[in-house]
C-alpha cells in the first residue's frame, strides 16, 4: 500500500533527504594551554585510564567549559549546518539545518578501548554504546533527481536507540613551544543501531502524504544506516575533528599521559 502511493523516484528523493538530515545532525578558540583536572595516564594501564578519562569528562564537562572551548552537551545545541551531497543515479540535495539539539550524548559508555602510541601520534580504538540519542530541529532542502524535484522545509525529529558504534582515531603530535599536543586528524564510526524512528514535517504539503513518506523512510533507514555514517563521512568527520582539536589544542599531551621513560 505505501509503496504503491509512490514512484520509486520519489521514494528515492525522501530517503535522500532523511540520508541528508542525519548526515549533518559543533567552535572556534585561541591556543593559550588551560588547566586539566585528570591525573595522566601511564603507559602499564593506558586504555584503561584513557576510557576513564573520556568517560569522566562527558560527566565534568556535561554543563560545558568555556575555557576548554566545550559547549553544553546535555543539550548539545547547533545553531546551523549546511550540507550538499552528489550521490547515485544523479540525486543532488542541498540542506540546511538549524537549532538542532542532540540529548542523550553524555550517556555514552565506552565498553572497550585500544590505544597505541608512538614518536608520531596516536591510534585509538573505541567501543561505545549509546542508549537513546534524540536530535530535534528545523530543516530546510532543495532535492533534485531528473525531472523530480522537491523543496520540503519543516520540523524534524530523530530517535536512535541501543546504539554500539566501533570508533577509530588517527591523531598526530604537534610541538608548539617546546610542548606536545595532540593533532586528530581521521574519525571513522562503524555504527550497529537497535532502532531508529524518523519523524519531520514539510516533506509533502499534504498531512496524509508526508504521514506515507514518514512510514517509508522508518521501514527503511534501519537498513540504510550504516550506509548513511559512511557516505557521509566528508560532512560529520571535519565537525568531529574541529571539535576535538579544539580542545586539544588547549591541553598538552603531557597532561594526558606520561611515557615510561620519563619516570
């Protein structure tokens, strides 16, 4: 029945624009090194304690830390976000997002994490899982495939459940002073969700019609998630990077470990 209400070409415009809203569903700081309130870490229990600290600081700083050039993150609120993608058959979508926020980040547990480090950088490997994760706000598109063209604008409402992601990080060290710090310069996430459910307004002025297309896309993004994160990697990983070094910028390495030939 839902199908059969829609061409194959529109239905492929609507999960285009739900592909679009996830993929963009983040601060500029001066240098100065500011004080960190976790004892560092050594080299006999480094995953350990780095699991620790990451955890911990989802908890300090769950109010945000100006001076650290972290942002509230209970809610995480971002004020705009634009994003293109070019994708097969010839899709072309334009979106903008704005007063998005994103509840349930500070409840992330990292199950398992796996770190090495040489003379050059850092390698991390991350286990986590998310419970719930809500991300609300206003959308607005332009989505083009051939002759199809739709431009919805209004509310959306995101809700992804049971989440257990496998996080990895590449990052670099930097000397800026006679002082190392660190440099991420790779995020990828290979995500496995229990349940997402989508919700949005504005997709087809009709109420009935947007209700179809709402279904469609909650029959079928659980197959498309993953999909999602990697073809989209070029929107979120730089917003995930500038976040982080953000605060790496601000914190020495020092200050999060301490190498065996130091002691």
């Amino acid at each position: 029945m839902i199908i059969g209400i829609m061409s194959s070409n529109r239905t492929f415009l609507i999960v285009s624009l739900i592909f679009a809203i996830l993929s963009i569903v983040g601060c500029d700081s001066e240098t100065d090194e500011i004080s960190f309130n976790f004892k560092p870490c050594e080299e006999n229990n480094l995953d350990e304690c780095f699991r620790n600290i990451m955890e911990l600081s989802l908890l300090e700083y769950k109010n945000g830390n100006e001076a650290l050039g972290i942002p509230p993150l209970e809610p995480l609120e971002v004020s705009k976000q634009k994003g293109n993608y070019s994708g097969v058959n010839g899709i072309e979508v334009s979106i903008v997002v704005e007063n998005t926020k994103i509840y349930g980040l500070t409840d992330v547990k990292i199950e398992k994490m796996r770190t090495s480090i040489n003379e050059k950088g850092l390698r991390a490997v991350m286990e986590v899982y998310l419970p719930r994760v809500e991300a609300t706000g206003n959308y607005k598109a332009n989505i083009k495939l051939n002759d199809f063209k739709i431009r919805p604008k209004g509310i959306f409402n995101v809700i992804i459940s049971d989440s257990h992601n496998i996080n990895k990080v590449t990052a670099e060290f930097e000397n800026i002073d006679g002082k190392k710090f660190l440099n991420i310069k790779n995020v990828t996430i290979d995500p496995t969700i229990g349940e997402i459910k989508f919700n949005a307004t504005g997709i087809f002025d009709d109420p009935a019609l947007n209700e179809v297309a709402v279904q469609l896309a909650n029959r079928y993004l659980p197959n498309f998630y993953k999909l999602i994160i990697q073809e989209s990697q070029f929107v979120w990983e730089p917003l995930i990077v500038a976040a982080s070094n953000n605060f790496f910028k601000r914190v020495s390495f020092d200050k999060f470990f301490i190498s065996e030939s130091k002691n």
